[in-house]
C-alpha cells in the first residue's frame, strides 16, 4: 500500500483508531518498497521470459532456491531480541547479535560452497556449481549493517526501511533486465544480488550507524540464543514451505515443468508474498506497543486482524481476478497455459495474512515456541498434500497449497486468540 492509498483510506481507518492508523503508515512506506520493486520486476520478468527458456528458469530457480533455503538459517531470531530489548539491555544485545550474525554469515557461506557441487549433481546440471558458489559471498556481505537495520525497525523508521527495500530491488531487478538483454545468460540473475547486497548495507549503515560498545563481552547470549532458536525453526520452516515445491516439482516433471511453475509462482504468489513481507515486517514493533500497555493487549491484537482483514486479502483477490488478463498480454501468449495455476496460487495467499498476524502476536508475547509448532504442522501438512496433489499435476500442486491454507488459518486464529492470548494476561 502507498502513501496515496493509505492518505486515501484514512477516512476507513479513522473507525479502528489510532494504532491502526501508525500500523497502514507503516504498511504504507513498505508498500513503497514493493511498488517499486514490483514494478522494476515486471520489467525482469518480461525481459526473462523473452530471453530464458523454460530450462533456464528452472536453472535459475534451482540456484536461486538452494540459496534462499541456506541463508535462512541465519535468521535466528537476533532481530527480534533487538525489537524487543528493554532500553538498559539494548548495548548488550545488539553486541551479542553483531557477534552471532559474524559467526552464522561464515558457517552458512562454508556449508553453502560445500554443498554446490552435491547440489549440482543431483539437479544433473554443472552450471550451477559456480552459479551457488557465487551466491555464497552474499551471506558474508549482510553482517555488516544487520544490527543497523534491526534498530531502524525497533525505532518505527519503516520509511527508511520501505525506502531504502525499494531502492535496491529497483537496483537488482532493472540490472538483471538490463544483462540478460544484453546476453549474460544465467548469470544476469546472480550478478545484481551483490549490486544490490552492498548497496543496502551501505544506506542502512548511514541511516542508523552502530559500533559495538566497549566492555561488553557475551553476556546474555544463552538467553538470546534460548529464545532465537525457536525463532529460526519458524523461519526455515517458512522457507521450506515457500521453496518445498520447486524441488519437488523438479524432482516429479523435470526443469521444464519447473521452469513453468517458477514463473506462474512470480507471476502470481509471489506478487502477494510482497504484500505479506510488507506486513511481516511492520506487525512486531505495532504489536509490541500493545504489549507495553499491558491488559489492552487483546483488544490491540484484534483491531490488528480486523485491520488486516479488511485491506489485504481484497488486494490480493483483486489480483488473482486480473492474472488471466495480465499473464498473457505482459508475458506473451507462451505463458497462458500457466494462468490457472497464478489464479490458485494468488487465492492461496488470501488466509495467509491472518496466520501472519497470529504468528508475530505469539513473538510479542515471548511465545516462539507454540509459534514453532504450529508451523512445523502446517509445514508437514502442506508437503503431504503437495506430493499427493502432483499426481494431478501443476495445477493439482496449486490446489493442495490453497486447500491446506484454507483450512489451517482458520484454526490457527481461532486458537491464538481462544487460547495464548487469554493464558497471558
């Protein structure tokens, strides 16, 4: 959502109070960063799908994917310590993160260099030997500016997040137009990561600059680590669900059908994915003050959900009723076989929000466990009903990811508000 569309709804708005009116600002400034990078991205995907062949999409995804599943074992929950330190303990914290973020950036370049060539193998094809070591210097660039960014977010700054998020996906994705254009292949897709990489660690370094404080050792990294380990096995398993069904489409139809697939999920539910990252990102620090008044948590929590629910499954919707209009004439009529699975795939995103929202209520609570297991079953639902939803092919795939979306989000409120919140008061 713009600044436009949120000074627009304001009138809305205005019915569910003030916090929600700071929540859509925030929502508002990240929605900027997905404008434009949304934008910039249809631009890419024009390009690549005049460029790339289907089997070059699936290299690409393969590459792209082991990658992605790899770096998330980064995410150990660091920077929701850092949102949620009390003021004495902040130095600390952030000194402890810093050194953590150092020590998993080296693990995950090691295992990520190692694991190319396995990788490679098993996808039967060599380029992407050096296309996911290439990749792996990535993770040795984000340690640099990670505390920064954290603490910007920790602040409420989302238009300094939103700003400099759409600058430099702008950057990668109107690069990787520009060289695969110009011939680069495959590699037009691992180039700008670095471009981009380094350019957002060095605007997030100059709008919050942080240095270690002096005397402050590893105090308090157990605790840290106790609560970011829960925070992590929900992130990889996210990651997972997110990613699960490219190797098992590669693995069940070959990079043909992959290639197919990855571009309807671009086309389709990764468009709502951005939407639902622009929430991700301003849930925690909105809730965290309904945390801080105390017994007003649950009514806080609620108008949060009723918020959502009124501005971003519409949005979502409104985009799966256009994809058979845009998909064929954006991408060319070789792409209009794929339109129902982008339909299914952006329903599927509807319930989504609502599950996201339960998700960062139990993180503001000091609840990433109960937030773990609830995903590790939807993480094992989902990959059931996928495998069993292939024998119907792509579409059969789609189908299985909406039904089971459907289905869980459901439960998931029902139970976060039934019965965590309750227990914390």
């Amino acid at each position: 959502m713009s600044p436009a569309m949120s000074a627009a709804a304001l009138p809305i708005l205005r019915l569910f109070g003030g916090p929600t009116l700071r929540l859509f600002r925030s929502m508002g400034w990240i929605g900027v960063s997905e404008i434009m990078g949304r934008a910039s991205r249809l631009v890419t995907a024009v390009a690549l799908a005049r460029v790339f062949s289907p089997e070059d999409f699936g290299i690409a995804a393969s590459a792209l994917t082991a990658h992605e599943l790899i770096r998330v074992f980064g995410s150990m929950g660091l920077g929701v310590m850092i949102i949620q330190a009390r003021p004495d303990e902040l130095d600390g914290v952030c000194t402890v993160a810093n050194r953590l973020n150092w020590l998993a950036a080296i693990a995950l370049f090691m295992v990520q260099c190692l694991l190319a060539y396995p990788i490679a193998a098993i996808a039967g094809e060599p380029r992407l030997v050096w296309m996911i070591v290439a990749l792996a210097f990535v993770h040795l660039i984000f340690p640099w500016s990670m505390v920064s960014v954290f603490l910007v977010q920790r602040e409420n700054r989302m238009k300094v997040t939103g700003l400099i998020g759409g600058l430099t996906l702008l950057m990668e994705n109107l690069l990787t137009a520009v060289l695969a254009l110009c011939g680069f292949g495959l590699w037009s897709v691992i180039c700008p990561r670095f471009a981009s990489t380094l350019a957002w660690v060095l605007l997030h370094r100059r709008a919050r600059p942080w240095r270690p404080v002096p005397g402050h050792g590893w105090e308090g990294w157990r605790r840290v680590l106790a609560y970011g380990w829960r925070v992590l096995g929900t992130e990889v398993l996210k990651t997972s669900r997110v990613t699960l069904d490219k190797p098992l489409i590669g693995a069940l139809f070959g990079m043909d059908v992959l290639g197919l697939y990855y571009f309807a999920f671009s086309a389709g539910l990764g468009i709502s994915q951005s939407l639902l990252a622009a929430l991700s990102t301003v849930l925690l620090p909105h809730l965290r003050e309904g945390r801080d008044n105390g017994g007003q948590f649950h009514t806080h929590a609620k108008a949060t959900l009723r918020s959502v629910g009124l501005i971003v499954p519409p949005l979502i919707l409104t985009q799966a009723l256009l994809c058979p209009l845009y998909v064929p004439i954006i991408f060319g009529d070789a792409w209009t076989p794929v339109v129902p699975v982008v339909l299914v795939l952006c329903l599927s995103a509807m319930p989504r929000p609502f599950a996201d929202v339960c998700s960062q209520i139990l993180r503001a609570l000091g609840h990433p466990g109960a937030d773990l297991i609830w995903n590790a079953g939807l993480t094992a639902a989902l990959a059931i009903a996928m495998v069993l939803g292939a024998g119907w092919g792509l579409i059969g795939v789609a189908w299985a990811v909406l039904s089971v979306h459907l289905l869980a989000a459901p439960l998931f409120v029902a139970w976060t508000f039934g019965q965590a919140i309750p227990r914390c008061r």
